[in-house]
C-alpha cells in the first residue's frame, strides 16, 4: 500500500500545474482556446489566466475583432506562469442598417481594385441590425446588395488597427 502511494506522489508531482496568463491587449474583446478546449473570451485590457499540466506543449489559438485569427505552442516544462500578450493587428468594420430595406449581400475589395470578396453576411441584415468583421488596415470598397437586388457602393473606407470604423446603409425604398 505504501508503494502504491509513493508511486501516485511521484505521478502527482511528475503532472503538476503550469499557468498561462493570456491578456488582450486590443480595444475590442478577444477569444482563445486551448487545445481542443472551448473557447474563453477575454474582454479589452484584461488578463485570463488558465491552468495547464505539465510536461507538455499545449496550442493556443486565439482572434479578436482586432486580433486576426492564429496559433501560437507554448512548451510547459516546469510550474510557473507563461504570459502571452495578444495585440491588435486589424481594425473592424461595423455596417449598421438604418435603411427600409433588407441587406443580403455584402462583398469587400481593396479600393478601386474591383477584386471583390464573397458575401461576408452569414444571415440577412435587418433595419437596425449591424455586422462586424475584422479587416486588414487599408482602404476598401464595399458593394451591398438589397432585397430587391440594387447595388450600393461605399468607397474608399478606412480601417486602421485597433480602431472599429463604422458605416451606417441608409438607402431609401422606391
């Protein structure tokens, strides 16, 4: 019996605890997720920390709405805390729809290279919705395309890191 507990407190202190001190350091919240994990959001200026067995290396992804998506191995080889330090490396877009009608498409291009994205949109826009993606810093053009199929173009839109540009559609109903 006393080998047996040996053995269990030489396991113990063979898988012991790290920590990982995440802090988002973008204007706008953050997510990340360890492993296969869920996902943990982390809101403007602040610092989440989560505990981690060790030895091992473990996978951090990680996005924002200023902070583009990414991976990053941390190894875990002794107790301690690891600090990881997310920074904005976008900027974001907010479309509000304070139109009548119905936004059902909404593709983005570098400005007046006429090289349009897919449709951002994952459900319809409604009066009063708004979305948001994060951006690349530059210019862009959007083209938006209602419920009665008429075009819209905004151009020459900024975005620059770590700031949320916002759009307001306001195309009037025939």
């Amino acid at each position: 019996m006393s080998l047996m507990a040996l053995m269990m407190l030489f396991i113990g202190a063979c898988y012991s605890d790290a920590e990982i001190a995440v802090k988002n350091n973008s204007s706008e919240e953050a997510w990340v997720r360890l492993d296969y994990d869920s996902k943990r959001f982390i809101s403007p200026g602040n610092t989440i920390y989560i505990s981690v067995s060790y030895p091992r290396v473990v996978n951090l992804s990680y996005e924002g709405l200023h902070i583009l998506p990414g991976d990053i191995q941390i190894e875990l080889n002794t107790a301690g805390t690891r600090y990881v330090s997310l920074e904005a490396n976008c900027g974001s877009l907010n479309l509000y729809n304070s139109s009548p009608r119905e936004i059902r498409f909404l593709y983005v291009a570098s400005a007046g290279t006429n090289s349009y994205s897919g449709n951002l949109l994952d459900h319809y826009l409604q009066t009063g919705d708004n979305f948001v993606c994060s951006l690349n810093p530059g210019y862009y053009d959007l083209r938006i395309r209602d419920d009665h199929n008429n075009i819209y173009y905004l151009t020459a839109v900024p975005i620059e890191i770590d700031k949320q540009t916002t759009r307001i559609f306001t195309a009037a109903s025939n």
